[in-house]
C-alpha cells in the first residue's frame, strides 16, 4: 500500500455546530463542508489544517457507529485516516498482513472519497481509515 499522508482526523462530537464555533472561535480555523452521509448515520463538517483535515462526526442515529462510540466512550477522536492511491488494494494488502478489516471493499464516504476501515482490535487500539479516489 501506498500512505501518502494523512488525510484526515475524525473527532466524535455531541453537537455540531457547538463543536464548529470552537473550532472557528477558539482556534481560528475555518470550516468548508459541512455534509451528511446517510448510510453511516452522520453528519460532518470538515476543516483543513495544512495538507490535514479535521473531520467532526456528529450521529443522526444513535444507534450508528458515531452515536455507539459516543455512548460508550463520549466525544473525542474517533479515528485516523490515511490517503492512499488505492482503497480496495490497501485493504487486501492489510488482509493479507494479518490485519482484521471492518470493510473488505470500499465504499464511499465524505466528499466523495472512497472509504475502508480496519478494525482496531488488529491496529493497536485506533480505528484506522483508508480513503481515495480510486
């Protein structure tokens, strides 16, 4: 597989727009898209910070991954995600490393990246994303 950064850092959040004036008021940064992905049961908003993005998750349902892992662990980082050329190779290459996967193809996902994750049982603890274009 081929990481060429880090495209992104997901952040739980309860609220939203509460979470984007923090980042807007208190830290200066701008948010550029806000987005809702229906099938993962939430809604974003993404800021950029140099070739790295932040990306809040806040849950339309709780009973969706984000408003599990809030319930459970409450609000703060979620998960990782790499940029990579190729998700589904990426992912195949992880299976055949031993590497526990979430999604065995890739699907799609905020703005219109192709998603993957790996489980975090397999990846010491962090949930782990890769995300692309192809």
């Amino acid at each position: 597989m081929n990481i060429s950064h880090i495209e992104h850092i997901g952040i739980a959040v309860n609220d939203l727009d509460e979470a984007i004036a923090y980042y807007q008021d208190q830290l200066g940064l701008k948010c550029y898209a806000v987005e809702e992905v229906v099938d993962q049961k939430v809604k974003t908003a993404f800021f950029k910070v140099g070739d790295t993005k932040i990306e809040l998750l806040e849950s339309t349902d709780p009973e969706g991954p984000i408003g599990k892992f809030v319930e459970k662990k409450g609000p703060g980082v979620h998960h990782i995600a790499f940029a990579v050329d190729d998700v589904n190779k990426s992912l195949s290459e992880a299976e055949n490393n031993g590497i526990r996967l979430i999604d065995k193809q890739k699907r799609k996902g905020a703005e219109g990246l192709n998603i993957g994750f790996l489980h975090p049982k397999s990846t010491l603890g962090v949930l782990t994303e890769f995300c692309g274009n192809e």
